[in-house]
C-alpha cells in the first residue's frame, strides 16, 4: 500500500493526519506543497481545477480529500 499526504506544516489538519498515520505505524510520505514546487504540481494534477487542494490522502490509486475518520479506516 502507497500513502501520501499532501499538505502544509502549518495546517493544522495536515498535523492531524500525521499524527492519525504514525499512532496506526503506517508507512506514508508527507509531501509539503508550500516548500516543494513538485509536490505542489503532483497535487494540482489529481484536481480538475488545477487548486492546492489539502490536505489529500492518496492511497495507492484512491483519493480522499480531508477525510472523516470513519472515511480514512474505510481505505486502509
């Protein structure tokens, strides 16, 4: 299973699925699209309209936009 979370250090609910992946010891790639162009442009080609939408969870080939909770167990 591959998992990304795109977001920012400052946001607060990027810190909170952080916190949600490590207490589960799931391996995950934190992408911080305020300090990498890359990262920025791999985010805005999952969205029609191009925006800086985080935080997102990739997982493997399933996009989840600011899950629930309940959302995120669903896909791990």
């Amino acid at each position: 299973m591959s998992i990304k979370l795109f977001g920012t250090e400052k946001c607060h609910k990027t810190q909170y699925y952080k916190t949600f992946l490590k207490t589960r010891n799931l391996h995950y790639v934190f992408l911080d699209v305020e300090k990498n162009e890359l990262f920025a442009e791999e985010l805005r080609s999952l969205y029609e309209n191009r925006k800086l939408n985080f935080p997102t969870i990739t997982i493997d080939h399933k996009k989840l936009r600011n899950p629930t909770d309940k959302q995120l167990n669903k896909w791990l």
